[in-house]
C-alpha cells in the first residue's frame, strides 16, 4: 500500500471506530479481509451450484442484515475518506469452480468496506475503551467473525 493508502485507511478505522491503527496492522486486516470474502465466496459457489448455475451471482453470497447495514454505512463514511479505490485492490480472490459475474465482482469493494466496518465497530463493542487495537483484540475480533460468517 502507498503512504496515501495508509493514511486513508488509518482514517477509515479513526472514524468507524474511533481506532489508531497503524501500517503494522495492515497485514492483520488483509488477512482478515481475505479470509472474510474467501467465506462468503465458498458460500456463494455452493448456493450456486445448488441451484445448477455455472456462475456466481451477487443474489448466492450470504450476506446478512447486519453486514447489508454495514455495507450501507461504509457508503456514507466512504463518501469523505474515499477508501473504495484502495479496496478494490484488495478484492483478490482465489480461482472458484463457479466464476463471479461482472455484478458480482463490482461488490467485492463495498462488501469488504461493510466488513471493515463492522470489525472496526467490533473492537469498541469488545472494547470500548480501546485506541489502538493489538494483535490480542485482532485474535479476538477474527473469532467472533468465524463464528458468525
């Protein structure tokens, strides 16, 4: 990530959860990021595969209520700190036996941006008085994830 890109995502986490974040926990929200959209992606192959399609449509990912509010949430936040075009670089995934469609593929930014709101709102619900998340609140914030998505 460039120093710009730095900057916008140590923003992003100051105003979604009131969080200093650091370049050093930028490895931990890749991480998180990548193994949140590999999740809902399996899902999604799956509901696709269920339903004899060859393709994944944006209609097959598991997105819940809350994460569809997060989602909503990361639009208005994203209109300030402009942090779309940096997670559009971060929306890699691995080959699937059912390829996303166009539709699909777009969303992966804004899915991301609602999952990265919810975790930055997640720290504070753990934590309220946490500033600077450490890879402990990072362990703990992943594990309430993997049980939910």
């Amino acid at each position: 990530m460039t120093v710009m890109s730095i900057a916008r995502f140590e923003r992003f986490f100051r105003v979604a959860g009131g969080l200093d974040v650091d370049k050093n926990d930028l490895k931990r929200y890749s991480d998180f990021v990548d193994a949140k959209l590999y999740g809902l992606l399996t899902v999604a192959q799956a509901t696709a595969k269920a339903n004899g399609r060859d393709i994944v449509r944006l209609c097959d990912l598991p997105i819940t209520k809350g994460l569809q509010e997060s989602i909503h949430n990361f639009r208005k936040i994203d209109h300030e700190i402009e942090l779309k075009p940096i997670l559009e670089q971060l929306a890699t995934h691995p080959t699937l036996d059912r390829a996303p469609d166009e539709e699909t593929e777009a969303a992966y930014p804004e899915i991301i941006g609602g999952l990265s709101l919810a975790l930055a709102q997640s720290f504070k619900i753990l934590h309220p008085d946490l500033k600077n998340p450490q890879t402990q609140h990072w362990e703990e914030a992943r594990a309430v994830f993997d049980l939910l998505l």
